[in-house]
C-alpha cells in the first residue's frame, strides 16, 4: 500500500506547509505509513487527466490512499470532482479529503450526495469571489484609483515598510508572517528583500 498526498496550489506564492502537516497528522492518527507529497502549482481549471494529477492516478495501485486537503484542490469543475472520485472508487483507491472529512470507501447514497454538495458549494463559493473581485476593481478603476503595482522601476508597497521588515527578518520571523502582517505575496516579499 502506497499514500500519496496531493496539494495543489495556483500560484508559486501560496504556502503548502499548512496543507502538508494536516496530511501527516491524519496519516499518522489513521496509521497510513509514510506519506509521499505530490504538489502541483497550476489552475484547478485544466483537465486533470493533463496534470500531475492524472499521471498520478495511473500510476496508483488498488489498496493505495490518496489523500487531499479538500475536494476543490482536485479540481475546480464538480465534473471533474466527482469524475477523480469515480475513477479512485473503480481503481479500489481509498481517497480522503481532509476538509470536507470526506473518504471514497462509504458507498451510501448520502456519501454520494454529501461530496456533490462539497463540491458544488466550493465552485460556487469561488466563482462569487471572483465576481466581488472583478466588481471592487471595475469601482476602483470608476472611482480613478490606479491599479497594480506603483509605477516606475524598483517601487514596491513594501518601500515605506522597509526598515520594519528588516528588524522582523533579523529577528527570524518566519516569511509567512511577515507576508501576511503587510498584505503581501511571500514571493514578492522575497523580491523586495532581494533588491
């Protein structure tokens, strides 16, 4: 028996640690063995038999487990969702997402259910928030607000934080703190302190 854990994420920027952890923490309550991580860094929105994704599953065995962080981080179609359920159940891949606390091996018809709603919750939820994001931009932009980053070369937001962040890096701060305390990427974090 083989566990895989798959994270995937859109950008380079976003941390998978957090992901990574719940993984190993479930693995080792459920007493699952070593756990290999697989991560993809692509949009949800290719076909998942054209990611790291579906050379995964083909690879997989019957008695493997595959673990995810929640059913949206397969894919981002419920199609493509239930279709990655389907083929672990014919494959007799146990498939866990942690989120939703949801496992492929329960064949009621709540089971079924329950996972469709997961499902169809999370692409909601993420085409409403790309709706409110296109909508604030659109006000900005109406309002005369420039968008994007400030003009001209070497200007960051960062800039008037400048000596802040240099007393938290000396002071070992982990990046992901000092990120998200200035509403930042942690790659344009990294940018910024290698200028």
């Amino acid at each position: 028996m083989a566990t895989k854990g798959f994270i995937r994420v859109s950008t380079l920027d976003q941390d998978t640690e957090k992901n990574k952890l719940d993984i190993l923490q479930f693995t080792n309550t459920h007493r699952l063995g070593n756990v290999e991580f697989i991560e993809e860094h692509c949009s949800g929105r290719i076909n998942y038999k054209e990611r790291k994704l579906g050379a995964l599953l083909d690879s997989m065995q019957t008695g493997d487990v595959l673990i995810v962080p929640e059913l949206s981080r397969i894919a981002r179609s419920i199609t493509q969702i239930l279709e990655v359920i389907k083929v672990t159940k014919d494959k007799g891949i146990t498939l866990y997402s942690l989120k939703e606390n949801f496992d492929n091996t329960d064949n009621s018809i709540t089971a079924t259910v329950t996972s469709t709603i997961f499902a169809l919750v999370a692409q909601i939820e993420r085409e409403l928030i790309s709706l409110r994001t296109r909508e604030a931009l659109h006000a900005r932009k109406v309002a005369g607000i420039k968008l994007g980053r400030p003009q001209g070369k070497g200007k960051s937001k960062l800039d008037e934080h400048r000596e802040d962040i240099m007393k938290l890096i000396e002071l070992k701060v982990p990046k992901t703190m000092i990120a998200k305390q200035y509403n930042t990427s942690v790659g344009n974090l990294y940018n910024f302190i290698n200028k």
